[in-house]
C-alpha cells in the first residue's frame, strides 16, 4: 500500500485527493506556488513545499521542481489531479524513471491517448464507434477536398493533440474549407506544438455523453454509468449530470461494453473516461480523458463509489473488489461549477478577495471547495471557486435541491456565475432533459432571464453581506480597545490620550 503521496496539482481537487488519503491512512505532501502559499491545501497536507513563483510554468507544470520534491519528502507517489501535468506522458515517465507511483494510467499510454488521431486508429481496431472521417492527419488541401466530399458537409477539422475545443474549426461548404485547415493547424501548432489535424463528419445535435471506468493492473475492468456533459460555454463544461436523461437501460448497457472494451484494448489501468458524441439514439468515439474527471463526484453520489480512493488502491497494486454487477445507480446528482466570472459578461474572469464566503448545506448537499472567507482568487488559475452537487431521488428532487442550495450559497467579493446556473435550473428545455452542447448559444433568453431572477429575488449574499461588513468593523473596533487597554496597563497613554 502506498504509504505517503504528493498531489502536484491545486485548489478543490488537491484537497479531495488529500480527503481520499487520509481516510486510507496516506500521509501527503502539497506542492504550491507562491500565489497559493495561504491556500486551504497547502494547510490541510501533513507537508507543504513551495515550488516557485505563480506562473504555472514555474511552479505548477515543473517537473524537475515536483520530482525533487517527492524524493526529498519520501513520497512513493504522485497523484495528478486534472489540468497542469494530469496527461503529460513526460510527466508520467519521470516518475516511472525515478521509481515514483504515477496514480494514473502508464506513459505509454497516456502518450498513446493524448493523440486523437493515434486513439482513433485504436478504438477503430477495437470496433468501437468512431465519427465517419479521416485515420491519418491531412495537410494537403487537395486530400481535405476528397474527405469533405466524401463524408459530406458540415465537417469539422480537429488538432490531433490537446483539448478544450482549442483549435478546432467547423467548416460548412468547400469555400471556407482551405481556411478552416490553416487556421486549425496554425493553432494546434502555436498551443500544443502539434501542427497535425484530422477530419470528421460534425454532428449536429450533438450530446455530450461519457463513460467512467476503472481498470487495475490484474486486467480486471469496470464502468461507473455515464455522465451527461452538453451544457457548455465554449466547449468547457458548467453543468453535469448522473444518469443522462437520453439514455435507456439497454441503450446505458451497450454502451457501458463499449467503454469496457476501449479500455481493454489499450491496456487501461486506474480511472478514466471513454466521451462520446450522442446524436439520436447513435453514439460516437470521441476521445478518452486518461485522469479523475472534475465532474466525477455525480458518479460518486449515485453509485456510492468513491473514484479517488480506487485510484489510490488500483495505484497500490489491489485488485478490483467491485464487480460490474455491483455497480448500480441510485437516484440523480447534478454538478454545478461555481466560477469566479461574469456570465452578463460574457463569462470573463472575476479574480478578486472573497470578502464572505458561506457554502450551503442540508441533505443531498455537497461542495468540494479549495477556498475561505479572504481567500483570493488568483488571475494566473483557473476561476473555480467550487463544485456544487445535488443528489435527489429523482431528476426533478435533484434539481429543485439544486435551486435551494444555489440560493443558500454566499460569495461576497467577486462575480460568479451563480445566476447563470440559477438560470438553467428555471428553463423548461433544461428541466424537460433536452440538452446539446449547444444549449446555451441556443437558448437566447439565458441572459434576460439571469437579470430577471437578480431582480426578483434578493440574493442571501446580499442580505449577509452587511454582516460581513459589520463583523469587519466590529473586528476593527475590538482591535482598537485591545490596544487602548494595553495602552493604558503600560502607562503608555490613557484614554484622553
């Protein structure tokens, strides 16, 4: 069993890593960068190392800087978390190299998935369903023409390397299409350093639909169901959910084996994701997130498994002790991402000091979080500030727990996104489960209808932030008789001094 891990990563996911640990009786070791040095993980590790200044290229995605690190606090292994080096194969074989635990899947592996063109050729082998196009990169103009011709217009032209919807382009008749392949390849080669792009048929209507995994190292291999991933702003996930409300139980079943099958094919060992494209009733490879999910808490809150601690077992060579047939959802869980931005605003970054912060509780609540009341968020991360989940008995208890909990949350200090998710939680598509990764560009009333729910209801912020203000000031005033007393008890002044 692994005796004592380092998280490289920061903020909400550290500490569920930390959390995980710690009930299996791990010791762990934080790495944080200067920015973060008052950061509620730093605190919550049994050791905490500075690493370097806040540019993540400093601190954060220094692989020289962690390994010393883990070797210097004996850590016999390395947990990723999501974001920074969480897929980097480099990263990954660093610590194969140097005797370290990586908790996650091999550098092979990783390295393997981290193409999209290489991971399509594999799951083509393993006759999982991939999107009608290309099995190598393009980059001749003449070759795009043949493909687009062939599987039909609209098409859209991907980077073979990276994620995030970073650099891809969709391209609806043969006029934009020499465009459309410069620009994709000059992206994916100035962002990943991978000028190769590929070509599939766009799905229109699209859902965004997939699978958890687990796999250990004994060839014993499992899903967790599906989480369902439409509602998002430019290709980055705000809203998940467990079950999908699209799928049926044969439907959940089938491709539930082909999740299964992908991660047999490549020798898949920890946890991981198998996503796919969903467009009436058929389903799609679309590419497999070889790291824990941040999404992955409404897996847990319906199958009652808890992801991170298999990681860690898997990790420390056990065997599998859950059977497919043990797997079984219960009730519903819905996954808000509570930023630090401005969705009035077209969703721009909000960094700034929490003047007040109060999470919100009660039954089928829970929030992963990485901050407190004067914590900071920083303008070099990512803008979450936590992730809210709601478990119900049913999709509707789910969301009407929702509503409640978004209304108990306080955030004093900075904008969040907090009305857009109120939003959603009202509008009769979302209820009704007809969701598409383009929900919300679709859903035009979005913006008027997060004013309409500001002015209607005074938020419990605004209601508590006078007590925090208050309480400022009392604190002030307390500070200020503290040191008249002392003042006075050394003869250094009096009252009517």
């Amino acid at each position: 069993m692994l005796k004592k891990v380092l998280i490289a990563n920061r903020g909400e996911i550290a500490i569920r890593v930390m959390r995980a640990c710690r009930e299996l009786g791990i010791r762990t070791v934080a790495v944080y960068s200067e920015a973060d040095r008052e950061a509620l993980f730093a605190r919550y590790a049994d050791e905490a190392y500075c690493i370097g200044a806040p540019p993540a290229i400093e601190s954060y995605l220094n692989i020289k800087k962690i390994i010393a690190v883990a070797r210097e606090s004996g850590a016999d292994g390395i947990h990723p978390g999501y974001g920074f080096l969480a897929e980097n194969p480099g990263f990954a074989y660093s610590c194969e190299r140097e005797g370290i635990k990586f908790i996650g899947p091999s550098s092979r592996v990783i390295e393997l998935m981290g193409s999209k063109i290489a991971a399509r050729k594999e799951m083509n082998k393993a006759g999982v369903p991939i999107t009608p196009g290309t099995k190598d990169a393009v980059s001749e103009f003449e070759d795009a023409i043949k493909i687009a011709r062939k599987i039909g217009y609209p098409i859209i032209i991907k980077p073979s390397g990276g994620g995030g919807g970073i650099g891809m382009t969709i391209v609806h008749d043969e006029a934009d299409l020499k465009k459309g392949l410069e620009n994709s390849s000059q992206i994916a080669a100035s962002t990943f350093g991978m000028p190769e792009v590929y070509i599939e048929k766009y799905i229109e209507h699209p859902r965004h639909i997939e699978f958890q995994v687990l796999a250990d190292a004994h060839g014993n291999v499992i899903h967790l169901g599906e989480r369902e991933c439409s509602i998002q702003r430019r290709h980055q996930k705000l809203i998940e959910e467990a079950p999908s409300p699209a799928l049926t139980p044969e439907l959940r079943a089938r491709m539930g084996e082909v999740a299964v099958k992908a991660a047999r094919q490549i020798k898949y060992e920890n946890a991981g994701t198998i996503e796919f494209i969903f467009s009436k009733g058929q389903f799609y490879f679309m590419e497999m997130n070889t790291r824990v999910q941040v999404e992955h808490p409404v897996t847990e809150m319906v199958t009652g498994i808890d992801i991170v601690k298999e990681q860690l077992l898997i990790a420390s060579g056990k065997h599998l002790d859950i059977k497919q047939e043990d797997v079984t959802m219960n009730g519903w869980a819905i996954e808000c991402r509570i930023n630090a931005e401005d969705p009035l605003n077209n969703f721009a970054p909000s960094p700034g000091k929490l003047r007040g912060y109060r999470s919100p509780g009660g039954m089928g609540i829970r929030v992963d979080s990485g901050v407190h009341t004067r914590y900071t968020i920083s303008p070099n991360y990512d803008p979450m500030i936590s992730k809210l989940v709601a478990w119900g008995r049913t999709r509707g208890e789910a969301i009407e727990r929702m509503k409640r909990a978004l209304y108990e949350y306080v955030i004093v200090g900075v904008k969040t996104n907090i009305p857009f998710h109120k939003a959603v939680m009202e509008n009769k598509r979302f209820c009704d489960g007809e969701l598409g990764t383009h929900f919300i560009t679709q859903e035009t009333t979005l913006i008027d209808d997060m004013q309409a729910i500001m002015a209607r209801e005074q938020p419990l912020e605004e209601k508590l932030s006078q007590v925090f203000d208050d309480s400022k000031r009392a604190a002030a005033i307390a500070a200020v008789v503290a040191y008249t007393q002392a003042a006075q008890k050394d003869g250094r002044g009096s009252a009517d001094s």
